[in-house]
C-alpha cells in the first residue's frame, strides 16, 4: 500500500496563538492511535504543548505583546534580507549577482539568530550590523539590500530601546521564556513530523507492519488536511500583505 507523506508547513510564521491552536489539535489527532510507540512519541509533543499554553496564559499581556511584536518586526527584516540575498545570488544582471555574493560572504558569517533567546539573538545581530556596516553603501544598493538592512538596524535599535526600560521586570523573563517555550514546542512538532512519515514509510515496505497501515494513513490523511489549512492561512495573510503593499504603492505612483 501506497502510504502519503506528511506535507510541509512553516510553523515559525504562525502566530503564538496559532501555533499553540495547531499543536492542541495535531495532538488531538494523535490521541487514540494504538501503536504505543506513537503515543509515546505524542506524549513529548503533548507535554510541550501543555507548557507552551501555561506560559502564554501566565505571561504580562500588554508590554509582553509589545516586546513580541518588536521582535518579530525585527525577525521579519532579518529574514526579508536573507532571502533577498539568496535570491540575489542568481540575479542575471552579473552586477547584482556580484554584489549579492560579496554580501552573503559576510552576511553567512552568522547564522540565523532568529530562534535563539533574546539576549543571545541581539548580541549576535549587534554583531552582524556592525560587521556588514563595513561594506560600502554603493555594493549594498546593487545588491539590492540596502533598505533590508536599514530596517534591520532600525528595527534592531527600537528593541533594544524597549529592552533597556524593561531589563529588570518579569516581562523580559516572561517574554524569553515564551521564546524558549515556542522553540521547543516548534522542534518537538518537527520530531512528530518526522515519526510519522518513518511510520508512514515502515507501514508501506515492512510486511509486519500491514495491520496498522489504514491507521497510519488515517493519521497522516487528518494531520495533512489540518496542515492543509494552516498553510491556506498564511497564504492569504501573504495575499492580504501583498494586497496592502499594491495599495500603497498606487498611491506613491
């Protein structure tokens, strides 16, 4: 039997509210499967879904969301240069393509910081800006980051601004414990990810396996069509974003 495989869905541009939704109903698919190995492997995705809504609930509401929302946009410009950059790599202008990769040569210096708490993340961006402020104004026009990487440094001082006035309070610990909670529950969801689809292959090839295959593929058939529609929600927050920016732009024209 043909077994399908689990479909891909970015889960680090769900919202924390979304995530947590997500996990609670993946979970909820998982929560009568006979194979105790699979319950076993859902019990860890469980128990991070448990601590993640705990800390959410408990967390200072106002200013926690406000140093949130300045993180992502902060993440946001991270991640808007990166892909720049890479796509920039194959540009067919050759100027721009040259550009591109004397930029990755020292933007790949550091990794992507965008997961790791907050005090290590900002002192490894500190440390990028300083290091790409050093490539010439006219190089970073070509190609064509320049307005990325001022709103990396722009976006970068805001946080920092934020953080400063707050070192002290519970909501920097409750902010970057949310951080750690998110990731957390974000790499146990990709373990599941990964037990299902070797579930899904062993149930296919190994004859032992043959009792369980219209469990596995029930499993997989619920969590695809749940991923199904996450995925449908951030393509038309992407279609909605897209729809503003063309707003805009007519506007300016």
């Amino acid at each position: 039997m043909k077994m399908n495989m689990i479909q891909e869905l970015d889960i680090a541009k769900l919202k924390n509210d979304e995530l947590l939704e997500f996990c609670q109903k993946v979970c909820s698919v998982l929560n009568n499967v006979n194979s105790e190995t699979a319950q076993k492997s859902c019990r860890t995705l469980v128990a991070a879904t448990e601590d993640f809504a705990k800390v959410l609930d408990e967390s200072p509401t106002m200013i926690s969301l406000e140093i949130q929302a300045v993180d992502e946009s902060v993440d946001q410009a991270w991640r808007g240069m990166d892909s720049e950059l890479d796509n920039n790599l194959d540009h067919p202008n050759a100027k721009i393509r040259e550009a591109a990769v004397a930029v990755q040569k020292v933007w790949q210096t550091y990794s992507d910081p965008t997961d790791l708490p907050y005090e290590e993340e900002y002192s490894r961006i500190k440390s990028l800006i300083a290091i790409i402020s050093k490539i010439p104004g006219d190089v970073m026009v070509t190609a064509r980051v320049d307005e990325w990487f001022e709103a990396l440094k722009n976006r970068y001082d805001k946080f920092m601004t934020l953080w400063g006035e707050k070192t002290a309070t519970d909501t920097q610990r409750f902010a970057n414990q949310i951080k750690r909670m998110r990731a957390e529950l974000e790499n146990k969801y990709t373990e599941l990810a990964a037990f299902v689809d070797g579930w899904s292959k062993y149930a296919e090839i190994d004859e032992k396996f043959n009792a369980i295959d219209d469990e596995v593929a029930n499993v997989v058939k619920h969590l695809n069509d749940l991923i199904g529609e996450y995925n449908g929600r951030l393509r038309d927050r992407r279609q909605n974003v897209s729809k503003c920016i063309d707003d805009i732009l007519k506007d300016l024209i």
